[in-house]
C-alpha cells in the first residue's frame, strides 16, 4: 500500500459555526453579497469557483478582491466537512476519510481506468440494511446526509485529479442505502447534472439500491436518464434474507417488478449486483437458479467476489469457482460481467468501506 498522506488522527477540535458556501441558497447569497457592496454577477463567479475549478479555498478565487475574499473566509466555510484520511491504493484508487460537521464521518472513493475517471460517493452515515458482507452496516445508521454533505464528496474527490483528468462516471454505491435518503439524493443529483453545477449527463451516474420498489418506481418517474443497479445476491427468497435481511419486508417478486416499470419507463437496463460469497450462494445451481429469474429480461449481471472485511467470516470463492458462474450465466444468455478489485489493498472495494479508521 502506498500513500501521500499518513491516515490522520481524528482530533476533537470546537465545532465550527459557518456554514458550508455551498449550501447557502442563492437568494440568500446575493442578499449577503449586496450588503458587502459587491455586484449581481459576483454570485456567478463564487458558483464557477465552487464547481469548475479545483481551487481548495476562498483565497485561491483569484478574480475576487482581497476584501471579499476575507469576508467569504469570515462568514462561511469553503467546505463543510475536514479531511482526516487519505489513502492511496496500488492501482490509483484514492479514498478519502471525512469528518462532517458534527463529528460523523463517511468515507468516498476515486477509481481510476483508462479513459475514465469514477467517483463513489456515500449517501448516509451507516448503513441500516445489515448485508451480512458489508462493513458499512456494522455500525448501523446513524443518520442521513444532507443534499450538500452529498456533493461535496464529488467536489472534493474532483480536486484530487490532475489538470488533464476530469470525472466521467459519478457511481452512489458508497455508505448507506440511497433510496433511503431519496429527498436528498435526488436533490444532490439535480445539482450534479445542472449546466450551473457539474454539467454530468444523466447517463454517467449509477444509482445503487438494496430494492426498495416503492422508491425504485419513484425514480423511474423523474424523467431523466440515470443507471439503476440493484443488490440482489441471491437467486431465490429463502437464501437473500439470508444474506440482505431487508428482504423479508419486500421479496423479490416485488423488487423485479419495480425494476420491470424501471426499464419500461427509462428504457435503462438494470444491472444486478451479486455479490459472490464461497460456499453460500456461488454453487452452479444457484447461477442456474439466478439465470431463470433473469429469464426474458434485459439485464446486466456484475458479480463481485466478495472484498475481504476482517469483522466478517466470509470469503470471496476462487477464480475457478467465479469463472463457472459467470460461464453458467453466459450460456444461458444473462450478460454478465466480473467486477475489477479496485481499491481493495486500502478498504476502498465494494463493500468495504466503512464508519471509522482506526
């Protein structure tokens, strides 16, 4: 493992009372800005600052005057989280370890390919689905992000790349459940795809779900473009309550059909995550099993050998083993794919990512 910075301590420090610039409405930053004398149009200046730039402060807004730079830095925070962790992973992956303003912390992730530049951002504090995988749930949920909690991880994660990258894939598959947290999310995607926030096309952003069919259909209706993936890790009912006991209130009869309603309404192919955990649902019945359910379906599987999480006494099967499930799925014609590790030597692979570092 690599890294430029050593993984911080938390240190307990006076809460800080100005809030984050990016969640001051503009109504009410243009009233403040008229009553420091300064023009209209300094608010678009502040905005293009905030969302095309990658300066890290008020003081490097170079076409503002010393004065208003001042007042900026006296009245509002540049940011509304501080970052106590930051690591960096063999193959380019970054992560970044926040504390919010009120002491939480969550965790999100740069990923690196060639031609691509993905961020995965988190959408709660915990996680209350209790995946029996995942590291996020271990501590259960403690709250919900704010709609600016949530896109300053894109912003900051975006201030990490180098003047020749940009990002082109935006994926919510961090800390918590999104759909949980709906209100806000949709509100944080809003502003990802603005031509006044980042400019992200619709189709560039993923959104992760445990199934909630309610919330699945909800945002069908939204009218735009964005990918649905769905965590479903096990083929029949019995063996996913196993694995993801929010099942038991659902089925998956009912999440099939919200994400049935998802494609004919978007025209989106849902991919399905599944999560490949040794000897609990990677047996060639279970790949025969998960083929029939997906049986006449546009859909996409990704199987994901299961990330290592010490707390947990699960393990990912071996290659040979991951290599006859997806060739089960492919000769049943379910297109299928075998997720990359990326991040895994830092904690920063599906499903590892967590509360706290010590």
């Amino acid at each position: 493992m690599t890294s430029d910075e050593a993984l911080l301590p938390l240190l307990a420090a006076e809460p800080d009372s100005r809030r984050p610039i990016l969640s001051v409405p503009d109504s009410e930053l243009l009233s403040w800005l008229a009553t420091q004398g300064e023009k209209k149009f300094r608010l678009g200046q502040i905005r293009r600052w905030l969302f095309d730039s990658r300066v890290g402060s008020f003081d490097e807004m170079s076409n503002l005057s010393r004065k208003l730079r001042d007042q900026l830095e006296a009245e509002f925070r540049f940011e509304g989280f501080e970052k106590v962790g930051h690591q960096i992973a063999t193959d380019r992956t970054e992560k970044l370890l926040l504390k919010l303003s009120d002491g939480e912390l969550v965790e999100c992730v740069l990923m690196r390919d060639p031609g691509r530049r993905t961020v995965c951002i988190s959408t709660q504090v915990g996680c209350a689905m209790g995946c029996t995988f995942c590291a996020s749930g271990l501590l259960g949920v403690k709250r919900d992000l704010t709609t600016t909690e949530i896109v300053e991880q894109v912003l900051v994660l975006n201030r990490l790349m180098q003047d020749d990258e940009k990002i082109t894939n935006v994926v919510v598959m961090g800390i918590g459940e999104p759909l949980a947290n709906y209100t806000n999310l949709m509100s944080a995607l809003e502003t990802l795809t603005s031509g006044e926030g980042l400019g992200l096309g619709a189709r560039r952003i993923t959104v992760s779900t445990v199934g909630i069919p309610a919330k699945i259909r909800e945002f069908a209706q939204q009218g735009q473009q964005f990918n649905l993936a769905i965590s479903l890790h096990a083929p029949n009912d019995e063996l996913r309550t196993e694995i993801v006991p929010v099942n038991k209130g659902t089925g998956l009869r009912q999440i099939l059909s919200a994400a049935d309603e998802f494609f004919e309404v978007t025209g989106r192919r849902v991919s399905w995550e599944y999560v490949l955990l040794a000897g609990v649902n990677d047996q060639p019945e279970h790949a025969e099993e998960l083929a029939q359910l997906l049986r006449n379906r546009i859909a996409h599987v990704n199987l994901i050998p299961m990330n290592g999480v010490s707390e947990l006494n699960l393990q990912a099967p071996g290659e040979p083993q991951t290599r006859r499930f997806q060739e089960i799925l492919q000769g049943r014609g379910v297109n299928v794919t075998v997720r990359k590790r990326k991040g895994a030597d830092i904690d920063a692979a599906c499903g590892q990512l967590r509360l706290n570092r010590s």
